[in-house]
C-alpha cells in the first residue's frame, strides 16, 4: 500500500536559485509532490506517495544532477503527523 512519505537530505553544490528549479523540476518527473528546500541549512525536503524504498530514486537523481548528499531520514508522514 502507498503511504506518503517524506525524504530529507543535507545537499551541497547549490550554487543559484536557477539550480533550485532545476531540482525541482526533475524530482517532481519523478513523481514527488512537494520539495521543500531549506537553503541556509542546505537540506531539502522531499514529500512522495509511494513506500520507503522508492526515496532511492530522488536520492540517485540529485546525485546524477552532480549534488553531494547525506542522507539524513525517510519517514512515512502519516505516522508522525497523526
């Protein structure tokens, strides 16, 4: 069953705002539904319904797109919000 779930990562290399786009444009192809950027911590905030093993495929491509990551949690909202 698909829950919603949210992927939080520490991301260094954002060099402009133009780069945040870019970002966010290619995770939400990838299906998620909100991206959150929290610039002067650099970490990002990924939201996506699926389960917890799918949060690999946004962490593979802002590692293709060149960024450093360090993975911080995947949790599922639902659990932690309700």
């Amino acid at each position: 069953m698909n829950k919603n779930y949210r992927l939080i990562t520490k991301i260094e290399g954002i060099k402009e705002l133009n780069c945040l786009n870019d970002i966010s444009k290619k995770l939400k192809e990838l299906g998620a539904i909100n991206v959150i950027f929290e610039y002067s911590l650099d970490i990002i905030n990924i939201d996506y319904i699926g389960n917890e093993e799918e949060a690999n495929k946004y962490y593979l491509a802002l590692a293709e797109l060149g960024y450093t990551l360090d993975r911080l949690a995947v949790f599922n909202l639902d659990e932690v919000y309700s």
